[in-house]
C-alpha cells in the first residue's frame, strides 16, 4: 500500500502584501481588426483675430485686406482724435487760460477725471483688435503686447476712478494709455501692409523667381536667385515676426513684474491707498510706443521699397535666414543681360562658311546663357540660320568651351585658349574681347563683342556695396573677369569672389532651383534680387536694434517707476513727464529705421 506524500505547508512570504497580480494581456486573433487613432497635433493659440488669408483666392485675400485697411486706418484716426481730446484735458489744469474759478480743475476736479476717463473708454473702443487680442491671450494666460497694452489701460481707467473720491488729485496716466493704444492699432496696420504687399506681389507673375540660400564647401552661407522652384509656401507668410515672438516671452515676465512690484510700492511701504496710482505708474511703461512699432516703422518702409522694385520677402523667418548670408551669387544673364552685349565685327577663315561658323559659335554659346548667347542668336535669326543643340558641353579653367555638335568638334574661348588646345590664331589676336571658333582642330573665326555697362547691373552692384555683401561670380563666359566686372562697374580690386569653373557652373544651374523660397521676384533682374537681399538684411538688423532699445526704454521705465511710486515721490513723473520719456527712446527707433531703409 502506497503511503502518499506529505503535503508540504507553503510558507507564508512577508512580502507577499507588497505583490500585485499583473493583469492579463488581452489575446487577439488579428490585429488588424483594431484600429488606433493618434491624437491631433493642439492648433497653436492665434496671436490676435486680426486677419486670416484665403491662400486659395490670393484675389480676394487682397480684397479683404483692403477692407480691413480701411478700417483699420478710420480707427486709427478716431483713436487719434481721443488721444488729443485726452491731452488737451490733460494740459487744462497747467495751462493759464480764462477759465472761471468754478469750472476749474481745483474746484470741480471731477468733471476732468470723468471727462478722462470717458475718452478712454472711448479709445479702447477704437482699438477693439487690439482689446479683444489682449483679453483672449490673457485669459488663456497667453499674454502678448496686446495684453500689455490692455493692461495698462485698465489701470489708468481704475487710477482715474479712483482719484474722483480723492482729496488731493493728480492727473491720471490716461492720456499715455491713450497714445499706446493708438501706437498699437498703427502696428497692426503697418503689418497688414506688408502682408498687402507680400500676397500682392506673389499674384503679379504666374512663374516668379525665388531667392534661396545654401552653404558651399568653405561653409558660408551663399544667396543666389532661382527659377521655377517649387510653389512657394505663402502660409509662411503670416508666422510669427520677431516683435510677435519677442512678446510672447516679454508679455508674461512684464506683466508679472509690474503687479509684483505695485504691491511691494503700496502694501508694502504700508500704505494701501497707493496701490492704483503705483499700479497705473508702473503700467505706463509696460508697453512702449518703441516696442510696438519695432517691426512696423521699418517694415513698412522697407516692404514698400521692395515692392516697387518687384520682390516680396515670405514672412520674418525670411529676412532671419538671408541676414546670414555672405555672398551674392552673380550670373552672366545678371552683370550682362540680353541686349548689353553686341557683335560688332567678325571674320571668318577662308576655308569656312559663315552660316557655319556662326550657327557653330551660337550653338555653342547656347550653354553659356546670359547676353553673349543672346547675342549670337538674334545675329543667326537675323541671318535666317539653323542653330543646333550643342552636346557634351564642357568648360575649361583656361577660358573656353568644347561641345559637340553633331560629328564635328567645336572649341569657343579666348585666344589664348585656343593656343593652348594646339591650335594657331592667325586673326584677332588683339582683340580685348572676342570670341574665337575652332572647328574639328581648325581656326574657324572670330568675333569681336562690346560689352556695355547696363544701368541696372550698375545700381546692382551699389546696393550691394551698401549692404555689406559680397558678389560671387557665378560666369560661365569666358570674357566675363573679375577684373573685368571691377573696371566696368567701378568696383574696388578684390570686391568679388571668382571660384573655379566647376563650381561657377555648379551654382549656375542651381538657378534653376530646388530650394526652399524666401523670397519672391516678380521682377527678374539683378537690382531686383540686390535689393530684395539688401532689404532683408537691413529689417533683420532694424528690428534687433529697435528691440534692444525699447526693451531697455521698459526695464529702465518699470524701475525708475516703481522708486518713485514707492518713495512718495510720483508727482515727479507725472503724464507729460512719462509722454516724453517714451517719445525720447522712440527717436532713436524711427531714426534708424528711417535711416535704414535708404539704400
């Protein structure tokens, strides 16, 4: 008889509390009959409400751009009107006028401070955009300029409410919360001019060139204009400028500050009562008239410039990247386009046609491009001859090109050029420019060229001097030189970059692009691109200096505020004294930005 096993006891485990079951896996058959769903990118908060493109329509983006322009500029004149109506109250009590003794601002002081603050009621309601924009990113603890500039209408509305049940009356800050404002909505419409500008120049060319940027081998930063790039991204267009991004970060930190910093000048120098005269002080340099027009005084100027000489650049981000660039690329078709070069005589070899010599000479310069191409095939037009299409095209260091067309062997360069391929000159060595045909290892003809100096490539190559960018010659012919270029267009020696031919050809196929567009050229010319890179750079430096200069305007302003708010002491800094303040940081601003976009 078996005897069965003892049942082994299991041993209680002290950790056996700390155990949890790990839930099963659910076991599916196929996967496939589930579907997981990702979550959508959050939209990006909106900066404000003040316009939204129709990419689809650019015709009726202009048109309701135009509408709202208008709009905006009736506001701004009405904003305008109740600003002067705010400082005129203001300076009543100061100025000696014939004003009955029962009527003045010691008697009843508050028929002034409710006048006051009707007007800026009255003026906010003028600068609804910017109001709303500033309660919605405040309420989404989003705060912007427009939160700023709200803010600081709010305290001197409360200051003036305030100050009516007061004894000893001083003039609110109303009058300064008026003219931010009225600064305020002149951004807005600074920036609806640029977009104006920017969407209507993409609509004036069905196939407009771009301007792109890349990095060669030295590692710099290289601007040069493209052709049939892919469609531009004009949503691009309307991204966030360096003023918008700069709120952004500014807004939250002022805002906090200067609410900090009131209550430490009223609770806690231990007087309470203080807090909406500190309040209203301290806001009155939150947002300076400097700050909200950093980007508009200069872009507006600049845009227009642009815009006239036909070109367009695709948001802030764009004059961002083409301020880093160090050189211009520069192609034949640009220092000398069609109509700039002429044949002004020729001669060909006894033992040569001259329909063959001359369909050779445009057959081969076809690939060169720019006005000496152009220039030989008018010439083969005008003589009713046949040019073919050159094959195998290859350019030499030494000055010259070798294509094959059909069974025949064509050679195009300088004399010297030919002499070293082995071949003899005997006409024309003399001749400063010309282009000299060698056909299957024969001297075929030459053609002597006048290059004139076209009036546009002249201002080109001035802008450019202006604003600190170097050209790089991006030539594929061979009469074209550095030294050449710089005795043409009086040009210091040494002014422009000359690589090797490999990489002059390299960039100037590039023209024919696949980069990414930063700006748009409705105007394909040389002073064109010049000055739509010139621009660029000059708003990207324009507006880093402006905020520079306004943010110190606020820091310096927030401080010296808050010291005499604290110490007793604001009668010292009263509306006028804070209206001059403000104007004297804001000259420098328009100044260089004035001075800036003369070029």
């Amino acid at each position: 008889q078996q005897v069965p096993p003892e049942k082994t006891k299991e041993k209680p485990s002290r950790f056996k509390s700390w155990r949890k079951k790990q839930p099963k896996e659910p076991e599916y058959e196929d996967y496939e009959d589930y579907e997981y769903e990702e979550e959508p990118p959050k939209e990006p908060i909106p900066y404000d409400f003040l316009f939204a493109a129709d990419l689809e329509d650019i015709p009726k983006t202009l048109t309701n751009l135009g509408k709202k322009l208008r709009r905006l500029r009736l506001r701004s004149v009405l904003a305008f009107f109740f600003w002067v109506l705010g400082l005129a109250v203001t300076a009543l009590p100061d100025l000696a006028l014939p004003i009955p003794e029962a009527y003045s601002f010691r008697a009843v002081p508050h028929f002034y401070l409710i006048a006051l603050c009707v007007l800026l009621v009255l003026s906010m309601a003028a600068a609804e955009d910017v109001v709303f924009a500033g309660l919605y990113r405040l309420c989404r603890l989003r705060p912007t300029l427009d939160s700023a500039v709200l803010l600081s209408a709010l305290a001197a509305l409360a200051h003036g409410l305030w100050s009516i049940g007061q004894k000893d009356v001083a003039m609110p800050y109303i009058c300064v919360a008026q003219g931010a404002l009225f600064f305020a909505i002149l951004s807005k419409r600074g920036r609806l001019l640029m977009l104006r500008r920017a969407y209507k120049a993409a609509s004036l060319s069905t196939d407009p060139a771009a301007v792109c940027t890349k990095e060669n081998r030295k590692e710099r930063t290289l601007v040069y204009k493209a052709k049939g790039t892919k469609e531009a991204d004009l949503s691009q267009v309307e991204s966030f400028d360096a003023t918008m991004a700069f709120s952004c970060i500014y807004a939250p930190l002022a805002i906090v500050a200067t609410l900090a910093l009131s209550v430490m000048a009223s609770l806690g120098t231990g007087a309470p009562e203080q807090f909406f005269p500190a309040l209203a002080a301290i806001t009155a340099m939150l947002a300076p008239m400097g700050l909200l027009l950093s980007t508009a005084t200069p872009g507006v100027r600049i845009s227009k410039k642009l815009f006239t000489s036909g070109s367009a650049l695709l948001g802030a981000r764009s004059a961002r990247e083409l301020n880093w660039g160090e050189l211009a690329v520069i192609t034949d078709s640009d220092i000398f386009p069609p109509g700039s070069v002429a044949i002004s005589g020729m001669k060909i070899a006894r033992s040569m046609s001259m329909e063959k010599v001359v369909a050779f000479a445009a057959g081969a310069l076809r690939a060169v491009g720019g006005g000496v191409s152009h220039a030989f095939l008018e010439f083969a037009k005008q003589q009713y001859i046949f040019v073919p299409e050159p094959a195998r095209v290859q350019y030499f260091e030494t000055g010259g090109i070798s294509v094959q067309i059909g069974p025949d062997s064509v050679l195009c360069g300088t004399a010297s050029f030919l002499m070293r391929m082995g071949i003899h000159v005997s006409e024309g060595r003399s001749i400063k420019s010309g282009v000299f045909v060698a056909v299957n290892g024969a001297f075929a003809g030459v053609f002597a060229l006048k290059y004139s100096t076209p009036p546009q490539s002249y201002s080109a190559f001035r802008v450019l001097r202006v604003g600190r960018l170097r050209p790089l010659l991006a030539t594929r012919d061979f009469n074209v030189t550095p030294l050449m270029v710089e005795d043409k267009f009086d040009l210091r020696p040494g002014r422009t970059d000359f690589p090797d031919v490999e990489e002059r050809v390299t960039l100037a196929q590039e023209g024919r692009g696949k980069g990414k567009p930063l700006a748009l050229l409705s105007r394909n010319t040389m002073l064109s691109f010049c000055e739509c890179v010139t621009g660029a750079r000059r708003l990207h430096r324009a507006v880093r200096f402006n905020l520079t200069v306004s943010l110190l305007c606020a820091v310096i302003g927030i401080a010296l505020m808050y010291y005499l708010s604290s110490t007793g002491n604001l009668h010292a800094a009263g509306p006028w004294n804070v209206l001059l303040y403000l104007i004297l940081w804001y000259i420098p601003v328009w100044l260089y930005s004035s001075l800036l976009s003369r070029y």
